[in-house]
C-alpha cells in the first residue's frame, strides 16, 4: 500500500501557500478547495503552486465566490492567486 504525499502549505506575507505539484488528481483540487473554505471570512488570498492549469478549479472556485488569476512563475509551475470574488 502507497501512502500519497501531502500537500505541502506555508503563509507568508503574499497569503497561505498550498504546493500540489506532484500529486494525483483529484488531489489538488480537494486539498485547494480545502484549504480556501478554512479560510472564513478574512481577506488572506490562497497561492496555489501546481504542475498543470487546473481546469476544474475554476467553476468550482465560482460557485463559493472566489476568483483566480495567473501569477508570473517560471516554466515549471502554475503559481494562482486565488481571492474573494468582488
């Protein structure tokens, strides 16, 4: 039996971070849309570093009233900021 990595997380002063890369779907997409209902009410933007364009975040990330943008990363990574629609 394999165990599947975690996810790993930090907060810095850009917001929480959440690193999927490397894991299997539907990993990512659960342990995003985890990570961006534990924040409640407060304005800390999510930063999601993933290894593909996460196509079926986005209507999901909708429905709760968040929004996604690309940030500038290298060719290796899809960095998102991920914030409170308004």
């Amino acid at each position: 039996m394999t165990v599947d990595p975690a996810p790993r997380r930090w907060r810095d002063d850009q917001g929480e971070h959440i690193d999927v890369r490397g894991l299997p779907p539907p990993q990512p997409l659960v342990a995003i849309l985890r990570l961006v209902h534990e924040q409640g009410e407060g304005d800390v933007a999510v930063i999601v570093h993933h290894d593909r364009d996460p196509l079926p975040l986005y209507p999901e990330l909708a429905e709760i009233g968040w929004a996604a943008s690309r940030m500038p990363s290298d060719a290796s990574v899809v960095l998102l900021r991920l914030e409170r629609a308004t």
